[in-house]
C-alpha cells in the first residue's frame, strides 16, 4: 500500500509540471504603441473590438510603451489606439486559438489629415494585399493634398471677395480692379489645382459614401460649376468697367454668382470639418 502511495505521489509530481507547462504564458495580443519619431507612448490607452461579436477589450501601454491582452477569443480584432497629443490609430489582427500575435502600433501627429477610416473605408477594406494597400496609400496622399490646398484656396477666394466690394461700383480707378483680377485668377488656379488631387485619386470599388461626404460631392457640384462662370463673367464686367461702362448683361451675374461660389465652398468644407 504504501508502495502505491508512493508511486502515486511520484506521478502526480511528473504530470503536475506537464500540465503546467501546457498552459499557455504569453498573451493573446501584445505589442509596442510608439510615437511618429519611434519612441515608446506611455498610457495610450489599446481597445481590441471583435468585429464579428462586437465585444471589446481595453488597456493602456506602460512607460517603455507595451501592452497586452491576455485570453481573447479567436477571431478578427479591430485594434484602436489612441493618446493625448496624437492621432488616432487603427489596425487588424487576426486571433488564433493558442497561438500569440504582436502588433506594434504607430501613431501619426494630432494633426494629421483624416485617415481613410474619417472618410468612410471599413477596417476590411485597408488591410488588403500589398497592391490594394499601396493603392490605398496613394489614395490617403492625395485627399491630404486635396484637403491643405482647399484650405489655401479657401483664403484666396475670402479674399478675392472682400476684393469685390471695390471693383464693381462707380469708381473707374483700375487699381482695385486690377487686384480683384489678379486674386481671382490665382483663387481659380489654386481651386483647380485642389480639385485635381481629388479627381485624380484613385477609386476604391465597392466604398460607401456617407453623409458628410456625399453633401461634400454635391456641393463640389454647385461650387465647380461657379469656379468655370465666375471668371468668364468676371472677364466680361471686368472689360465693360475699363471701358467706361456699367457692368450690364451676363456680366452683372458676376457678382451673385461669385458669391454663391464662395458660399458653397466654405460648406463643403465644413461637411468634412465636423462630425455630424
């Protein structure tokens, strides 16, 4: 009896260890949250989302900029990160049963143009291969292109209309005329400069449109349309006055037309400033 003891307690001491070592001692997820120069981002708080059953775990990276996550079902994940003085970042990780993943995170400037997550693009569709991604890249390039020259433009047209006052009254002095002429024909230069970045960007198949952006697309509508009239007719107005005669015909449009260009400018802009 006591031998059966003894070989039972020599089992359970050989087994005990198997089964702890079974156990598995990594974590589920894990990776390093780092800033745009590569250093490490302390307290960036990490949420991994199940994107099929929606639930959601959260963390926060320790000073050398680590996080974890420890038993997480198998699954897709949508990683966020996020800290104070940077943007927001979100990536994809795939979850395997027993299987530990790495994901180090990136985060860009505060002031970053919107990513392609802002302008619509499922998480699905930015993790493509490495010919889809580049694509999106180029993409992600040229709408903050479009998007710091439209704010450019944006000045130049404020400008050129509160030029407009001095150009179209009685007066025959040229001189206002002549810089209303000049701060239009660059606003018009710079306008179409913008919109190239946009209609040269690549399209991708199969992307909805959501609210914001779709008012944006209708409004480009309204304000190209008066970006193409508003210098013919100011070429018109502008020869009458230098003629010495009044601003008459299509000419007079000029001005409403102007300014309903300008107006429909500065909501497209805000369709895609705030969130609505």
């Amino acid at each position: 009896m006591k031998y059966v003891t003894g070989l039972g307690f020599c089992v359970l001491i050989c087994v005990v260890p198997q089964i702890g070592w079974a156990q598995p001692a990594s974590p589920a997820l894990s990776g390093t949250v780092n800033n745009p120069s590569g250093s490490p981002v302390n307290n960036a708080t990490v949420t991994a989302r199940n994107t099929a059953t929606s639930e959601s775990a959260e963390t926060h990276s320790d000073p050398s900029g680590h996080y974890s996550f420890a038993n997480l079902p198998p699954g897709t994940y949508e990683v966020t990160a996020v800290a104070e003085g940077f943007g927001t970042r979100q990536l994809t990780a795939s979850i395997s049963a027993g299987a530990a993943q790495t994901l180090d995170i990136a985060l860009g400037s505060a002031s970053t143009a919107p990513n392609l997550g802002d302008l619509g693009f499922p998480t699905s569709q930015t993790s493509g291969n490495a010919a889809d991604q580049a694509r999106l890249d180029r993409r992600t390039h040229m709408l903050q292109m479009h998007q710091r020259l439209g704010l450019i433009t944006a000045g130049a047209l404020a400008a050129t209309l509160i030029s407009s006052g001095g150009a179209g009254g009685r007066s025959t002095s040229s001189s206002t005329r002549d810089l209303h002429a000049a701060l239009g024909s660059m606003t018009a230069g710079l306008y179409f400069w913008t919109a190239s970045y946009a209609i040269r960007a690549p399209r991708i198949q199969g992307t909805p449109t959501r609210g914001p952006i779709r008012v944006h697309k209708a409004l480009a509508w309204v304000h190209g349309t008066g970006m193409i009239l508003t210098p013919a007719l100011g070429i018109m107005a502008f020869d009458q006055k230098n003629k010495g005669e009044r601003v008459h015909g299509l000419a007079s449009a000029h001005g409403p037309v102007g300014w309903t260009t300008g107006i429909a400018y500065g909501l497209a802009i805000a369709t895609v400033s705030f969130k609505f």
